[in-house]
C-alpha cells in the first residue's frame, strides 16, 4: 500500500515562503489565463463550441469500446502496429521490447503527459536507454531532473535566471547570461543533434481518430515531427480517452484546445500520422491504467473527457499560489485532483481537498467537465473509505451531533459561543491557524436570535 | 426609482447562517428589516441552527442528516425561505434531502432565495431606496455567481450582469469600484481557510491589494463569509476598509 505523499498544504506553504516568487507565479499564469480570455471571446459561439465538445467527449465515452476497436483496426490497416497496456508497467514493457528489438538506445521524446503517469523515462534510463524530452520546457525540468509543473507549460515555476543556470550547468552556457533567444538556441543546437543521432521517436498523441485509424500531436515548437521524421521506429503512446469518432470533430476540438490552453487560436503545428513512411515503423500504444475503473465511477467518469489544455490548472487561485510540484500527481491542477484519487486514494487523498469549491475550473473547462462537483464528491468517497483519520471524524460528529439538536445548540451558545469552541475556522485558540495572520470577528452583545426574541418574536 | 410589481405580502422564512446569527447579527437584523420594508411578512424559525455545510464540504456530507431534519423543520411551510448568503442558500438548493420527507426536502429547495436574487426576481425591484455615499468595491462571492448565477462570470462568453451591481447603482451616493481580478475567489472556502491556510491568505491578500488600488473604504458582498476572512486579515494589517454586508448597504435610509 503506497504511503500519503508531502501533504498539498505543506508543499503549498512552503511554495508560499517565497512570496515576490509566488506572486510572480501567480501573475504569469494569470496572464495566460487572461489571454484565454480573450481568445474566447473573440468566437461569438464559445459556448455552443464547447456544449458540442463535451456532447462529442460523452457520447465516445458511452461507447469507448467501440470506438478503441475500430481505431485499431483503421489504424492495422494503415500499416500502424497497434499494442495494448493495461497499466503502466506493460506499457512501459511494450515500448522497451520494441526499443530492443531496434536496439534503440537513444530515444527522442515529445511531450507525453501519459508517459510522465508511467514513469517511462525512468524504467528506460534503469535498462541503459536514454529519453531526451525535445519539449523545450520538458527539456529544462528533465535536465534539472525535476518533473513538469504544468502539463502544458511543463518550466513555467522557473525563471530566466533559473534556466540560465541550469543551461550553464548542463551544456555550458556563458553564465549568467540569462537572454532568452542565447539560452533557446544552445537548447536547439543538442536537440537538433538528438533528433539526427536517436534511434527512435517516441511522442504524445492529442487525438486518435476511429474513422481514420490516425493520431493528431499539437505543438508548438515542431519537436514531434523532427523527431518522427528523422527516425525509422516511431511510438505513439495514448490513454484510452485520447479517442474521437470523426475526423471532423478535430474542426471542434483543434478550435477548443489551443485557444483554452494558452489563448493561440490553433497551436503552430497540429501533425496528422497516418502511418508509417516508406522504410519505417510506427507503434501505437493504447493505455489503460485506471481509465476503466475511472468510466465505472458514475460521479467520476466525465473526468475523462479532459483534452489537457490545464485552463483549469491557469484560472485556478490554489494552483497558482502553490505550484504543480505541491500536487505530488503527473497532472496537476484540479482535474489532477479529480484524476490523481483514482489512481491511488491513499496517496492522494489530500488533493480534493486543495480546492476552495470556487468553481472557475468547471466554467473555464473547454469541454464542460464538472470539475468542482467532482472535487466535492471525491471528498465524500475518501472519507467514507477512513482516509480522513478518526479524530477529523471525532469532531466532525460532535459537531452534527450538536448542529442537528437544537435545543442543545441553544445551550451551547450564549456567551460560550458555539462556533469559537467548534467551527474548525472560528476556534478561539492561538494555536488555530485561523489566527496566524488573520484577526477573529469580534463577538457582539447579543446573537441574532437573541435581539430577534427581544424585538420581533411572534410565538 | 423605488418601484414594487408585487404587492401582494409574502410569507418569507428567514434563513440566517449560523456563524452570522453569532457574530454579524446586524447582517440579519438589516435584512429583516429590509424585507419587512418592501412588504414581507417575515419570520424567523427560532429553532433553525446551521444547513450542514461545514460537513458536507469536509467530505462528511453524511452526517449531514440531523442538520437536514432540523432545517425541514423549520422551514416547512414558508412560500420563500430567503438567505442572506449565497453560499448557504446554495447548500440547501444542492444538498437539503430526507429519505423520510422527500416531498417537502425537495419543495424547500425550490423555495430557497438568496436575497439579491430573491429582491431582484421575486420582489422585482428596479432599485432601492438607500443612501450611502461612500466609495465601494464588490466582493464577488463565488457559490451566489457560479451556482446561484447572481451575476455573469468572466470564464464565460455570457452578457455581462450582475444583480448586486444592479442595485447598489440605485443607492444614493455610493461609487462602485471594481477590481481588476473581478470574480476570483477569496480564499475562505469554508475549513479551507485553516486546513490550506498559507494559500487562503495569499489568496485573501491579492483581494485586498487591488481594492486598496483602487481606494474604497469599504468592501460589501453577499456572503459574510468571504467578508469575515477579508475583515480578519484587514484587522490584522491594520488597513483602514471596512466589511459590510450587501443587505445593510441597501437597508441604508
């Protein structure tokens, strides 16, 4: 059984210490936020756009077996190899077999979130296989040895100054020299060299289409195609949601995706594969892990209509006050909270709780998941499976048991005032952290109760 | 400019959250007042204690039975229940259920108000009549806009509107100042605010900062919850702006 990671609100506090570096976070993905903003309000039809995203996403997942069938059998056809993993270890076999059977031992990598939940990298660097992430930001934390922090913009807790050394560091960079075209350009001379000398390339996959048995990969810098352009085996590796009907509904999802991300009305490449090019071989890896149990959770299975443009990691206040790094999950973020307890409750039992229930997740969401119910529902799951402790629970019960009675509500209030010695945010003690850095309401003459006796009563 | 389409006189239950029964009673003793100014016949169940969401935000939505009893209770019978606090009146829409009384849980949440929405869509009022002259910036709390829609949100391509900002442009004197964050979230979040208590702070202090920007001397919402979290870390910093609930603006004569 996996033990709780670092508790969200201890990682977030001491994220926090660094209060001009936290602003600073704070600002840039509100900025990134702000210009999605704009981006959407600049289609009159933003919202029909997104009604007609979720319709699309709910109807393919009341029938994912089907469409994961006929995507495999389009994709077979087009020569594409297609694998199956029902968890992250066979998925992270499967590409190590192909790999060996190459003898690929240098490895290109576009940006894949679902590779970071398997911990590719890592089981290959273990069998003396080296991954280079070809995503600049990924290229940053993977040279820093850091995970991303964001699922889109994987360095976006660094700073220049921060990937100056880094750079001065790793590939000798002039120190302190923190301009960003000098430092892009150092980055671009090793990866031009790695995508011409790897062995084979491995990317991400944004959309798999049933129809047409083809995978779509957004990006913005070009790196997937390099890399699949300039190798002889290519691997593909997607969830299970990954998947949409038609070929058409990419005219829904393309115009949703890059403007909610990061406010672009499309992003600068959206490679179509269809299938291998002459003297090549491409692989497809579909993955499960967890995403079945995920569909059988009523409450929860909408969650997998996520498209991953972390608009809800950018509108989110507690995201942007404590970092990804705070979540301890591969997707931050609140759909990080709502995906992260299906994967293990014990170790992420913490992350439903790191929300306040503002609800801008679930309005900002390009694709309408009701990010918020769920964050409220998972609450309710987790403690009804103990992982909230006894004591919580204790106290909890006190509480209702002296909130339903009202008589002995009645008795509890007065000058005692109930709420200073219960109501977790309102205990009066120093040691609340309520009173850390925030003065307590000042306790009036009289309740309301007790002016409305005096003044108003009828009975 | 104080126009009544209704008058016939309403029968409203007077829902008052818990904690501002005990610390904010001049919360409800305005909007009292204010209902019983536009024609309510208004009563106060005496027996009414809280509608349970401390709990059910805390995972423990289950123990919550005993609150919905007492609130079925109490509130059977009103033709509106109205609350001044958007964020409880919420709770009773989405979460008030009893296996025994099905019926009447589920006509209590159809009948529940918040109070600018029930001013604005059931009195139907165009204004007020109040006077306040005093710079004001507008705590939007977020359950009243993103739930309960009492105003239009900016993640959405929708019309700008807000019921709040309605009626406090009716109110004598009074300038309305916005910020530049218009609609995130304060950071209270019920046992939020102690259990994330390095994140509700920041979150409180960004809320602050672009109000004294703008250099109102007081900040007025609809849910006494987001205001009593503001008003803590204002006491604290010993900044000069005042907290005041929304029903005691416009119960201003």
């Amino acid at each position: 059984m996996s033990q709780p990671a670092t508790h969200h609100n201890k990682a977030a506090a001491a994220f926090l210490k660094n209060g001009q570096r936290a602003q600073w976070h704070d600002e840039t993905l509100w900025f990134v936020r702000a210009k999605r903003d704009k981006a959407a309000h600049q289609i009159p039809e933003w919202e029909a756009l997104r009604n007609l995203g979720s319709q699309i996403k709910e109807h393919t997942l009341s029938n994912l077996d089907e469409y994961l069938l006929q995507f495999e059998a389009n994709a077979k056809k087009n020569g594409i190899k297609v694998h199956w993993a029902n968890n992250a270890a066979e998925h992270n076999q499967i590409v190590y077999e192909i790999l060996l059977h190459h003898n690929a031992v240098n490895v290109v990598k576009s940006k894949s979130m679902l590779t970071e939940e398997c911990g590719l990298n890592h089981y290959l660097a273990e069998r003396k296989i080296s991954v280079v992430d070809t995503d600049l930001g990924e290229y940053i934390v993977q040279l820093r040895n850091e995970p991303p922090s964001h699922i889109v913009l994987p360095a976006i807790h660094l700073k220049k100054e921060d990937v100056s050394n880094t750079f001065h560091k790793h590939l000798h960079t002039e120190k302190n020299n923190q301009d960003p075209v000098y430092l892009t350009r150092a980055a671009r001379q090793v990866l031009r060299k790695k995508f011409i000398t790897a062995d084979a390339a491995i990317t991400g996959v944004n959309f798999a289409v049933a129809e047409t048995g083809g995978i779509v990969v957004c990006t913005n810098e070009g790196n997937a195609d390099l890399g699949v352009h300039a190798n002889k085996v290519h691997i593909a590796c997607m969830g299970f949601e990954k998947i949409i009907p038609r070929a058409q509904d990419l005219s829904v999802f393309l115009r949703l995706l890059a403007r909610s991300a990061t406010g672009q009305p499309i992003t600068t490449y959206s490679s179509h594969f269809h299938r291998p090019k002459a003297g090549q071989e491409m692989h497809i890896v579909l993955v499960n892990n967890g995403r079945t149990e995920q569909l059988g959770r009523e409450a929860f299975r909408n969650s997998l209509k996520c498209i991953r443009c972390a608009a809800c990691f950018n509108t989110c206040p507690v995201y942007r006050r404590s970092g990804g790094h705070s979540y301890h999950n591969s997707v931050a973020g609140p759909i990080g909270s709502i995906l992260a307890p299906n994967l293990d409750m014990r170790k992420n039992a913490d992350l439903p709780f790191a929300s306040t229930l503002c609800g801008s997740c679930t309005n900002v969401c390009p694709v309408k998941i009701n990010i918020h119910e769920q964050l409220w529902s998972w609450r309710q799951v987790l403690m009804a499976e103990g992982y909230g402790g006894s004591a919580k629970k204790a106290s909890m019960k006190l509480m209702t048991g002296v909130l339903s009675k009202p008589a002995v509500y009645r008795l509890s209030t007065g000058m005692a005032r109930f709420f200073m010695r219960y109501l977790p945010f309102l205990v009066n003690n120093r040691l609340n952290p309520w009173y850390k850095q925030r003065d307590m309401p000042s306790a009036p003459k009289e309740s309301f109760k007790d002016w409305y006796k005096k003044n108003r009563n009828h009975e | 400019m104080e126009k009544r389409c209704k008058p016939v006189i309403m029968k409203v239950g007077l829902f008052i959250p818990c904690y501002v029964d005990q610390f904010y009673p001049q919360v409800a003793v305005a909007t009292l007042e204010l209902l019983e100014r536009y024609g309510c016949e208004v009563h106060y169940p005496l027996k009414q204690t809280c509608c349970g969401q401390p709990m059910a935000n805390s995972g423990f939505a289950s123990m919550a039975g005993g609150c919905d009893k007492n609130f079925i209770a109490n509130f059977s019978g009103y033709e509106y229940i109205v609350c001044p606090s958007g964020s409880c009146a919420l709770h009773i829409k989405e979460h008030l259920h009893s296996a025994e009384e099905p019926n009447a849980a589920a006509t209590i949440r159809e009948r529940i108000y918040e109070l600018t929405e029930f001013i604005t869509d059931v009195l139907k009022l165009e204004g007020v009549k109040a006077s306040f002259p005093h710079k004001v910036g507008l705590h939007v709390s977020c359950h009243g806009q993103r739930m309960l829609h009492l105003s239009s949100m900016s993640e959405k391509v929708e019309k700008p509107f807000s019921k709040a900002e309605a009626l406090l442009s009716t109110v004598d004197g009074l300038e309305l100042f916005r910020t530049s964050r218009a609609d995130e979230c304060c950071g209270f979040g019920g046992t939020f605010c102690v259990t994330e208590e390095a994140v509700s702070v920041s979150m409180g202090n960004t809320r602050i900062k672009e109000h004294l920007a703008n250099g109102v001397h007081y900040i007025t919402g609809g849910d006494m919850s987001c205001l009593m979290h503001l008003e803590g870390l204002l006491k604290r910093q010993k900044i000069d702006i005042k907290v005041i609930h929304l029903a005691e603006i416009l119960n201003t004569q």
